[in-house]
C-alpha cells in the first residue's frame, strides 16, 4: 500500500484544482488561503508549491506569487511522447517479473475498476487506473525507469481530466487494460507493449481533441 506524506496529500489536492479547472490559468494561489482552505499550516503548501513549479504547473514571480500557468499544449505533447516510450518500454521488460500473487491482485483491481464505472465513480477509475499500471511497472528489477515514469506521470496528470469530462471513457479504457493483462498473462512482451501504447495514445487523442474544442468555444465566446 502506498503511504503519502502530508505534503504529498496538498500537493495532489492543489493540483487536482489545477487538472479539473479549479483554479485557472494566471490565477494566483495564495499560500495562506490555501493552508486555512485545507486546515494545515503554511510549509506543506510552500512545498508543494515548490513541486507544482518543478512540474510546470505553477510559476513563481518575484514580489507576486505563485500562479498557474497557462496550458503548453506543444510541450504537453513531447512530455505525453516521451511517457508513452517510457511505458512501453516497462511493459515489455516486466512481464518476466510479473508473478502469480501480482497477476491476482491485478484481476483483483479490475473487479474494483468495474464497480467504478457501475457507481459512476469516475474520479476514483482515475486512481485506481494509476494503481494498475504502477503494479505492473514496479514488478521488476527497473528502479530507474520506473522513477522515470512516476516523474513523467505526475507531469501528464492532466490527462486524468478525460475521466471526468467523458463519461464512457472508463469503460473503454477498462477494455483496454483487459486486453493488457492478458497479454501480460499470456507472456507476450510486443502485444503488451503495442496494448500499453495504443491505450496511452487513445487517451491522448481524447484529450488533445477535448483541449482544442475548448480553446474554440473560449475563443467565439467572446
């Protein structure tokens, strides 16, 4: 089980707030409104602000604060690229490692998986789809890479969004990791790695297609 640090917890919830439209771009996020917003006091909210800038989620200007950023769509795109490699090169090289108590407790996360989507709890899919693909890149002996890829995921949360903002995306992509596992258990390192990729890629798409057609709306709103 994962155990997160206090300052791990405010700096998820801050960024939630930037992932979902919370807190806009150019807004600025005040330290002390934040610390009595989550009841904590004010060094666990420097910290993570301090994290959120190192993932280019924030920027910190002298005399002003720290505000969100606005959204790189380009730069978004080679950090998503550089995911997507990452992970299939994990998908590929773990299946060795990947033994009968993992494959169990995968199934085990697909059954949960499933009752998200019959609750139509689509923000804890979102977690617990993190989760899944976690136990399968920490199976093996790839230290660095897999701390490649939690850097790299914490950068492309925003692609999380998806699951709120499209209602039948959990079941796709439910589908899709089946498909994965059984690659997985079949031993089949290139259709897991082919799977991974073209799973990480649909989400992209989606993703990409929801920016642009709300960059549009913003843009004849006006």
């Amino acid at each position: 089980m994962d155990f997160y640090t206090k300052n791990d917890i405010i700096y998820q919830k801050i960024k939630d707030k930037i992932i979902y439209g919370i807190v806009k771009p150019g807004e600025r996020l005040v330290i002390s409104e934040l610390a009595d917003e989550f009841n904590v006091s004010s060094m666990p909210v420097r910290e993570a602000i301090k994290r959120l800038q190192q993932d280019h989620f924030v920027e910190v200007i002298p005399h002003i604060g720290a505000r969100v950023i606005s959204f790189e769509l380009e730069r978004f795109r080679e950090t998503v690229l550089i995911m997507i490699e990452l992970e299939g090169l994990a998908a590929k090289l773990v299946i060795p490692y990947i033994d009968e108590s993992r494959i169990i407790k995968l199934d085990q996360m697909l059954e949960a998986m499933e009752v998200t989507i019959k609750e139509k709890d689509n923000s804890m899919y979102g977690q617990l789809n993190k989760e899944f693909h976690m136990l399968i890149y920490s199976a093996g002996p790839y230290s660095q890479l897999y701390e490649l890829i939690m850097n790299y995921w914490e950068k492309t949360e925003f692609l999380k969004a998806i699951f709120t903002k499209f209602i039948d995306r959990p079941q796709k992509s439910y589908e899709e990791h089946i498909l994965w596992l059984n690659a997985i258990k079949e031993g089949d390192t290139e259709k897991s790695k082919e799977i991974l990729k073209m799973h990480r890629e649909s989400a992209f798409e989606i993703f990409i297609e929801s920016h642009i057609k709300e960059a549009q709306s913003k843009k004849f709103s006006y």
